[in-house]
C-alpha cells in the first residue's frame, strides 16, 4: 500500500497489535507453556518513537522480536517460523505483514507487499543471550556490564536495546537486561562527562583561529561540529542516550534543557560571521556549564566565558569542567584512563557503530584506553 498519513499507525502500536491480535494466540495454541518474551527493541525509528509516514517506504510494518532460551531456539525456532508464515493474518490495520525480497542488491531493505501465499513475515525468534551479545557485546541477561563493556557500546545500540516496548516477557529475563542497560552507573557517567567536556575544549578557540585567517567556511564547520557536541552533553547530563544522527536533533529536542538552549544552538549555525557565531556558541556554552553545574557533581565553575589566552577568540576553557570530573572518578579502571571516553566519543563511523559485531567494537575500546 501506499502510506498516507491519514493510514498512518505508530510502529510500536502496530507492533503491539500484531502481538496481541495475531502471535500470542498462535503460540499459545501450537506452544503452551513456552517461555519466551515479545518486543520490538533493537534498530529501527519506531524503537525510538520517531517514525513518521516517510518509514513505511522500507523495514518498517507490523514487526516484532520474540526471545527464547537458545535450546528453546534451536528446539522450536523453525516451526514458529512456518507457524506465523502459514497462519499470519495477511495485513494487520490494514499494513500487510508480508515484506518482499529486494531484487536490487545496492537495496536490501524489506518492503511491504500483498501476497496469496505464505507471509514472509518479520517477527523473529531471537535466542536473547546470543542477540544481547551481538548488540551489545556481552550477555546483559546474564550478568553486570564491566567498565569496558559500557565504553565498547555505542549509544545508538544502547538507546535501541533499552528503548522500544516489551509486550510480555515470561522469564523476565529481557526486562532484568533492559534494567541493567537502563543508564550510566555513576563512575561511567561522570567519566563520559568528563571526555565529553574535553572534546568541546579542544576545537572551542578553532572557530575564532579559522575566521581569522579568512577560513569563514572552516569556522562555520568548526561551530557545527561543537552544536554537536553540546547536545550530545546536554543529552548525557540528562543520562539519555545519544541516538544516530538522524535523530539527534529530535531527542535533543525532548530535553528539558532543549528550550533554552535552541536559540543559541540556531544562531550558531546560522551565524555568517565570528563575531556573530561565537556571541551565540559562548551563550551556549554559558547554559550548559550552568547545568553541569547545577548537577552537583562537581563543585560548581565559572560558567563565564573568558579569551582564549592572549588570543582576541572568547571561549569556556571547557576543560576547568573536564578537569574536576575526572578527578571525582575513582572507579579504578577509570581514574588513570585518558580522556578518550566511549566508542561514539571518539568514533563516528556507522559501519563501527550499527554494523561492527562485540568483538570488533571492544578491540577498537582497547586501542582507545592505550591512548
């Protein structure tokens, strides 16, 4: 069908509807006493709640996720998967629950499509030690994150794993990961800060540096690059996860802080001149120095912008924030670690971040933590 946003449904809702309407009576009555949870979790805009008419054109519909116990997988993962692809009702409020194969390869997206035959549908029996562990490295349903295990997760991931619905959860064991995933442990969170602050201290005087040699373009990118990463701060002093870019912005906008500090973050990146860029970055600065401040992590820091040493550039000096956060860690994997931070705090490739399995993302963890 062709998606209008009158026919539009929220992907979770319609998630749920699938579940509720089509899978659990199918599976109740093919596999009673199965344990097993339902969710939609993981990729995708609607975990996120940011789906839009535009999602249908491709991976987006009636989805769901169904985790088992890897024996329980291996045992019965097979016939679920006949099961829902015979007796699927062949379209769910009116979105069809069968996706056709892409015949481009440069396309591999799934797309919606009627069908008369078996629905090749998208609800997936996942084994959730095994999914957890591809997702975020290790086997949240099992055990405590360690330090490295939350610096090798990227935040998208996180965001994703602990965003979205569950819709049943039997063994209880994907809501005791989600909870374990849920949010920073302090000593991490004060860490991250601290690398977060350091990276908006070492471009602050670039944006003055670039105008002055006539580089007004340079500037310009040198400002955006730090409207970045003052949202991405303002997200982790709120301890959100920081989503792709795509929906940067969104999230951003969700914030409490978001209001107050929009029009500076605009007039920044709309700012054709230094002089007007850096009145509008320094405003910025100013209000989130004000709100690490008001966290009591730390004790509080001028949050007046000063110049950058004899230089005519007015900027935080945001390391006299980075400082004192590192020095308040104690964890001692932590304390004596470079201010290199997370994967996504010094990565921002996507093929890393969405595509690199556990193992890869926690030897690019380690050659960080070597400096």
């Amino acid at each position: 069908m062709t998606p209008t946003e009158a026919a539009f449904l929220p992907g979770l809702e319609l998630s749920r509807i699938l579940y509720e309407e089509a899978v659990r009576p199918l599976l109740d009555a093919a596999f009673p006493g199965l344990p097993y949870a339902a969710a939609r979790i993981g990729p995708g805009s609607e975990v996120l709640g940011f789906d839009t008419a535009r999602s249908a054109d491709h991976d987006w519909g009636p989805r769901l996720d169904l985790f088992l116990a890897a024996d329980d997988v291996a045992a019965h993962g097979e016939a679920i998967g006949r099961l829902l692809a015979d007796r699927l009702p062949k379209e769910i409020r009116g979105w069809p629950t069968h996706f056709r194969s892409a015949d481009d390869p440069l396309d591999p997206v799934g797309h919606m499509a009627a069908t008369d035959g078996p629905v090749n549908h998208r609800v997936a029996a996942h084994d959730l030690g095994g999914w957890l562990t591809r997702e975020a490295g290790f086997d949240a349903s099992a055990a405590e994150p360690s330090v490295r295990d939350w610096l090798a997760m990227p935040q998208q991931r996180l965001a994703g794993i602990t965003g979205g619905a569950v819709f049943h959860d039997g063994p209880g064991l994907l809501t005791a990961a989600r909870r374990r995933l849920a949010r920073y442990p302090e000593q991490v969170w004060r860490y991250l800060l601290a690398c977060q602050w350091q990276r908006i201290s070492q471009e602050e005087a670039f944006v003055g540096r670039c105008a002055e040699v006539g580089d007004e373009l340079g500037s310009a990118v040198v400002a955006a690059r730090q409207v970045r990463d003052l949202m991405r701060l303002s997200l982790l002093l709120e301890r959100r996860y920081a989503p792709y870019s795509k929906w940067l912005g969104s999230a951003f906008a969700q914030l409490g802080a978001a209001e107050a500090l929009l029009p500076a973050l605009r007039g920044a990146l709309a700012a054709t001149g230094h002089p007007e860029r850096e009145r509008h970055l320094c405003d910025a600065y100013r209000a989130v120095a004000v709100r690490q401040n008001e966290s009591g992590l730390i004790d509080p820091v001028d949050p007046s912008p000063r110049p950058y040493h004899g230089r005519p550039f007015l900027v935080l000096h945001a390391e006299r924030f980075a400082r004192p956060l590192a020095a308040s860690v104690t964890d001692p994997e932590l304390r004596d670690r470079p201010l290199t931070g997370s994967v996504d705090q010094w990565a921002d490739s996507a093929d890393l971040l969405t595509g690199a399995d556990g193992d890869a993302l926690r030897a690019a963890e380690a050659a960080a933590a070597r400096g």
